[in-house]
C-alpha cells in the first residue's frame, strides 16, 4: 500500500545518507522502524514505566529534616 508522510527536509536529508551507508532504501528503514515500535512488548513497557515511576520516587524524598532558613544578600552573591 502507498502511503504519503511529511518529514522535515533535515530528518529526511539524514536518512537518506543512513540509507545510502547502509545500502538499503528510505523504504526499507521506515519498514525496519515500524517493525521495531510494534515488535515491543507492552508488558515491558509499563515494567520500565514502573521501575522509572520508582527512581523519580525515591529521587524526589527528602534525606533532611531541616527547614529552609532565608540567605541574605551578602551570602547570595560573591563580592
């Protein structure tokens, strides 16, 4: 089936070189693409989701106790 898409000239000047240095067609590495994002197991998917979901967590919990004290200008800038 043939099918239209707009890319930008950038994107589509570089894979055009991949192409070439690749000895293959702009078809071919947009089947390849599509190929890889609908091969991907979405059960792996939401496992890395959960596991990144997880490490922000963990980031974002405090390690201190300690209110914030307002700096005053001499300690703001170096002089």
């Amino acid at each position: 089936m043939k099918t239209t898409i707009d890319l930008p000239d950038e994107m589509l000047h570089r894979v055009k070189i991949i192409a070439a240095q690749r000895k293959t067609t702009l078809k071919e590495l947009v089947i390849q693409g599509l190929l890889h994002v609908t091969e991907m197991d979405s059960s792996d998917d939401a496992k890395k989701r959960t596991e990144a979901m997880h490490r922000l967590v963990a980031g974002l919990k405090a390690t201190n106790s300690k209110p914030m004290v307002p700096l005053k200008r001499e300690q703001i800038y170096d002089r």
